[in-house]
C-alpha cells in the first residue's frame, strides 16, 4: 500500500513539474505553445467524461439509502439558503475592494479591445428562465450525454427519491450502483496518470497567448482579485469554519492540496469535482448531505465568479471613464450573479457573463471587456480556486449543521493518520462504503446504516 501512495506522489510532483515547463515553453516559444492547447483541452474532458457518472451514483446512492425524503429536502434546503447568503457576501467584498483600488483609471481602450469586447458580448449566457428550462434534459439518457450537471443532479434525485419508495426490493439495485461507482471511481484514478501532460499543454498554451506585456499592464487588477479571494477564503469562510464546525480552514485546504493543484494546471474546478466528491466522503461527511451540497454548489455556490464580476465590472467602468454609481453597482451585479448559475467549471464563461450583463444595463461599457481578455484565463484560475474552496467548507458546514458527519473521523483525516486511497479514490471501510447494503435491516430503519457515519 505505502508503494502505492508513493507513486501517487510522484505523479503529482510530475504536475508540478510539467507547469514549470509549460511556463518556460508559453515565454521561450509562444508560437509552438499555443499549438499544445489540445493537449489540456483533451485532459480537462477526459475528467468531464466522468463527472455525470460519479454525480449519478453518489446522489443515488445518497439519496436511495436514506427511508426519510423530508431529511434529504433539509440538506437542500439548508446548502441553497447558505450559497444565497454567501454570495451576497462574496459579492460586497467584491464591491469595497474594488471601489477602495480604481484599477482601471489609468488604463486606455484600443480598438482591438473594442472588438474583442463585442465577441464576448454575442457569447454571452442565457437568461433565467432558459437557465430553469435548461435544468430538465431531453431524455434519461441525454442528461448523461451533454454533461450538464444540473439535469444529471435532477435524474439522480428522481431515482433516489423513487428507489426510496421501493423500500426492501430497490436494495439490489443500490448494491449494483455501488459496483458501478467503484467502476467510475477507478477509471477516474486511471486517468489522473494523463495530468502532467495535461497540465503542461494548458499552462504552456495560456503563457504562450498571453506573454509578459498583458500581465504587466493589468497586475493591478489581478493582483487586486487575487488579494480578494484570499482574504475571502481565510477570513470569512475561516472564520465561519472554525466557529461552526471547529476545523482549521488551513488544514481543510491542505487535504485537498492535490485537488488545487489540478485546477491551478487546468483552469477548471470541474476538473476536481469528483474528487471533492470522493474526499469529503473520506472526510466523514455522509452521502446525502455531498450528493446535494458538492453537485448544487458547483452551480449556485459561485463565490469566486462573484468577486470576479464585481471587481471586473468596476475596472471596466472605471477604465471607460464611466464609474457606476451604487445603485448600478449592486442591480448589475446582482442580476450577473443570477445569470452566472451553471457557469462554473467553464473556462471564459465569467467573461462571457460579465459581457452580457454589461450589455443589457450599460451597453456603452460592452467594448471595455476586451479591456481584460488577455488575463481573464489567470483571473479564471483564482475563480475556479475560490468556488473550490467555498464548495469544500460549505460541504463541511451542512454537515455540522445537520449532524451528518463524523467529527472523530474528520480529524483523525485531516491529521494524516486515516490517508485517503488515490488508487481506488472510494473506501473499502468507512463513509463511502456503498456496496454492501444491509439486506436485514428493516424498512424504515433503512438498509443504508453503513452509508452514514453519524446516525440522525
């Protein structure tokens, strides 16, 4: 076994590795780094590839074992009222920070930019009721096949709510869920071997379009956001961290190490879904409560994304020389917020979103977003960083508040003395234990006493 841990660890030094690499070649050759794009590009979807499977078995799994659907509505109920609330906070630090920095006062639009701007612009996301009609796929099977993950979470609740009914006679088909998910779980780890090729063609790829002259004229921007998400991370998701459940953000973050640097090489937090899965799990958190929060979060826990359209939006206000007002700043925002929902994990889409939100309520500031193309791909990583973060707290925090996890366990875990299994990244012993249901437990009782490492 402590072979195995060991060439996990070398693979990721091997990520390291190859960003370093990727780095020299983006500012040697720009020319034949761009041409390495696929190679991230093709990494990025292999991980996609699994993420409807994953989301599928632990929601059904989750949600089948429990005999109670009124607890499985608490869960809900209590992570979306939390994303609001946090949002809205990630959204006012946005504000402060920005209007206290100015960034874009000294800064001049060319007419490259213009048109960069419009481009932008036409992609821009949908409105809200399409985003709501978006949540019901086609068919079955399409919610699987176009990788949305809202319809892949609305089909999983469907079953585990209708498995739920079943009682007794839909155990057999949670026993073969379970084989399934640790099918799922190993072609993931299969494929994690593939990250510092990955990692070495997106961060070659993004240097090499991007080059040294971009970054100088905007790090006041960046840096800014960067600053922002940190103090959001270790001050208000630390702080409440530590008053609700008692656990150390810093030791949080560390456990899932691993998991940021993947999306540091990939610019995505999808990539690392199913891990963050898999790992709160381990944790101790119960399947209920990760197959609702983590999934959810993933669309409607997007504290980065608000940070990054409210500091955007007033550097490219300030930049055109027309600074919002507050009641422009906050009607703006708040409606960017709304239309960003299903964004997350999605390279540019935040820039996309910060486009059609300035057309709609300004249209004269559309042209400024070419103002930040070039960067947008280094403020998407400390987005994609942030939601991350935010989703793995809020994860814990449900948990505490609906007595689903295992405090023993979360910090024998995260003291390093219970390691988690990179090579089948599912426990054969312990919360993520779904295979082997309890065929003589009662109705009621609920055959999933195993599945749950605290008992409500």
């Amino acid at each position: 076994m402590a072979a195995r841990r060991d060439r996990t660890h070398y693979l990721y030094l091997a990520v390291i590795a190859a960003v370093v690499l990727g780095i020299a070649v983006g500012f040697l050759a720009p020319g034949v780094a761009v041409e390495l794009k696929p190679l991230g590009t093709g990494f990025v979807n292999l991980i996609k590839m699994m993420i409807s499977p994953i989301i599928f078995c632990t929601i059904v799994l989750g949600v089948g074992s429990v005999r109670k659907a009124a607890k499985v509505g608490a869960v809900g109920g209590l992570a979306l009222g939390y994303f609001m609330v946090m949002s809205t906070v990630a959204l006012a630090i946005g504000l402060v920070v920005g209007n206290l920095l100015e960034p874009g006062a000294s800064l001049r639009l060319t007419d490259e930019a213009a048109s960069a701007g419009e481009q932008q612009a036409a992609g821009a996301s949908e409105g809200t009721v399409d985003f709501l009609l978006g949540i019901i796929p086609k068919t079955i099977v399409s919610a699987f096949t176009e990788g949305e993950v809202l319809q892949t979470l609305l089909v999983a609740l469907l079953a585990g709510f209708a498995l739920q009914a079943m009682g007794r006679s839909g155990e057999p088909v949670l026993r073969g869920i379970g084989h399934i998910q640790r099918l799922v779980f190993r072609i993931l780890a299969m494929i994690m071997w593939a990250a510092p090729v990955g990692a070495f063609g997106a961060i070659a790829a993004v240097v090499g379009e991007t080059g040294v002259d971009a970054l100088k004229s905007l790090a006041v921007i960046m840096i800014g956001f960067y600053l922002t998400c940190a103090i959001f991370v270790f001050l208000v998701l630390g702080a409440l961290l530590r008053l609700v459940a008692g656990i150390s953000v810093v030791a949080l973050l560390k456990y899932l190490g691993r998991e940021f640097l993947l999306i540091l090489s990939t610019s995505s937090s999808e990539s690392a879904l199913p891990r963050l899965i898999a790992k709160m799990e381990h944790l101790g958190v119960s399947k209920p409560v990760v197959g609702i929060t983590v999934p959810t979060g993933y669309s409607f826990n997007l504290d980065g994304t608000a940070i990054y359209l409210t500091m955007a939006s007033l550097f490219v206000a300030e930049a055109m020389g027309d600074p919002l007002s507050v009641g422009e700043q906050i009607s703006l925002l708040v409606f960017m917020v709304i239309a960003s929902k299903g964004a997350a994990g999605v390279t540019g889409a935040g820039l996309a979103t910060l486009a059609g939100g300035l057309q709609s309520h300004k249209p004269a500031l559309v042209d400024g977003v070419g103002l930040i193309v070039g960067i947008d791909r280094f403020m998407s990583e400390a987005r994609a960083l942030t939601n991350f973060a935010g989703n793995a707290v809020a994860t814990v925090l449900v948990g505490t508040w609906t007595k689903e996890i295992d405090k023993e366990r979360a910090a024998e875990v995260l003291a390093g003395r219970v390691p988690f299994d990179e090579r089948t990244l599912v426990d054969d012993h312990g919360p993520a234990e779904t295979a082997d249901t309890d065929t003589d437990a009662d109705t009621e009782g609920g055959a999933p006493d195993r599945r749950d490492p605290v008992q409500v």
